[in-house]
C-alpha cells in the first residue's frame, strides 16, 4: 500500500514538474558577419513552449532590444553606433515596436551595414528584450550577448 501511495504521489509529483517545465521561455541567439557583403544576420530561436515578443528599442526612452556595433569608417576611423533590434517597416512608413516570435519558431533579420554608413564591423553587442505572458500578468527579460568578427 505504501508503494502504491509513494508511486502516485511521485507520478503527480512528476506530472507538475513536466507542465512546469513544458512552460520556460527558451530563447537562443547568434549574430554572423559577412565582410563580403558587410552584412550582419541575427537570428533569434525560440526553443520554449510560449510565443515571446521581441521589443525594438525605438528611443533612449523605450526598453527595448538593441545591437551596438563597433566599426571602422569608409576612411579607417574607429567608431560606433546603436541599431535598432528589428529594421524599419518602409510598406507603411513607421518603426516597428515589436515582432511576435511562436513557439519552436526562429526570426532572422539582416543588416546592410554600408546603408549605415560603417564598414569592417569589429564587435557588436546584443540586447534582447524579450517580453512574454507568466502567471496572468507579463515579464520582462534582457538578454546579453558580445560577438567578436
């Protein structure tokens, strides 16, 4: 009897942590650089369970994702700039806020850097903002990464 009690409690035990787990926000993410064709990719996965939603940092002011990058000039001058995380939407005019990421699903977005006026990308830092729905109310993560080319 008590084997028979300690194996459900168990299997109820195991059944919470699987639903509990079934629930983390996975997310990965890589910047490349092509000197080729001075453009950078970043692709963002979402390996978890939920939709997330990408934030792009529109102004100072907003808390949202951001590529810094380290560059050198057209004419070999050491300099550096903030991107924003998702380019503009040029169809209807306006900056996007954020980009809707489902579950096992990945986002990628390339950045012509010589539209930006900088060449020979030396390193770029990532922020990711990464908002989702937990226990009926959202959250907000910052994910950091250095990249060196």
């Amino acid at each position: 009897m008590k084997g028979l009690c300690l194996t459900i409690f168990l299997g109820a035990l195991s059944a919470i942590f699987s639903i509990c787990k079934a629930q983390e926000v996975k997310i990965d993410f890589n910047l490349t650089y092509d000197k080729s064709k001075n453009e950078m990719t970043l692709t963002v996965s979402n390996m978890g369970d939920k939709d997330v939603l990408l934030l792009n940092q529109v102004s100072e002011t907003l808390n949202g994702g951001f590529i810094f990058l380290y560059y050198k000039t057209f004419d070999g001058i050491s300099a550096s700039r903030s991107l924003p995380l998702i380019d503009y939407d040029s169809k209807n005019s306006r900056r996007i806020l954020q980009k809707e990421l489902p579950a096992k699903q990945q986002f990628m977005q390339v950045y012509n850097l010589t539209q930006a006026l900088a060449w020979n990308a030396r390193k770029a830092q990532v922020c990711l903002a990464v908002a989702y729905w937990k226990d009926d109310h959202f959250e907000l993560e910052h994910l950091y990464k250095e990249f060196v080319f």
